[in-house]
C-alpha cells in the first residue's frame, strides 16, 4: 500500500466521514473503494457513449435544427400532449 496526504475541505471532509461509515469508520477504505467506483463508472459511461453515439449525434442534430427553425413545442403543449 501508499500513504498519501491528501488536503480536504470541510465539505469534503463530511462527505468521507459519511462514505466512511458504511466502511466500518475506515476513511482509507472509504477513498479506496470511492477511488475505484469512479474508475468503473466512468469505464461504463464512455461505454454507454460509444454504444449511443450514432443516436445521440442523431438527437442533437434534431434539437438544434428545431431550435434554428423555429419549430420548438412550448412546455405547456408537451406537458398536455402527454398527460403530465
């Protein structure tokens, strides 16, 4: 293992005293395992990215084309239109 020094400010600080909580008040084990977590969530998001692009680029070009065009629907008429 490594020992580093790490400056956290109070907001920080409370969120790994809470993290560290579910790691029995191990705040090593509560970066670690937060350090990790990060590492697979960001691997399936850019998974997840590549998987959607084609939809997505397909999606921002409607929306931008729509915005340009003019052809935007008003909140209030989506909102009717679909029963919220």
């Amino acid at each position: 293992m490594k020992r580093r020094q790490i400056l956290l400010d109070d907001k920080s600080d409370r969120i790994l005293e809470e993290m560290a909580q579910f790691h029995s008040g191990n705040r090593s084990r509560a970066i670690r395992e937060a350090l990790k977590t990060h590492k697979t969530v960001d691997v399936i998001l850019l998974e997840m990215e590549r998987v959607c692009a084609v939809e997505l680029r397909e999606q921002k070009s409607r929306s931008e084309r729509s915005f340009r065009e003019g052809t935007t629907v008003p909140w209030e008429q989506v909102k009717r239109r679909n029963r919220l």
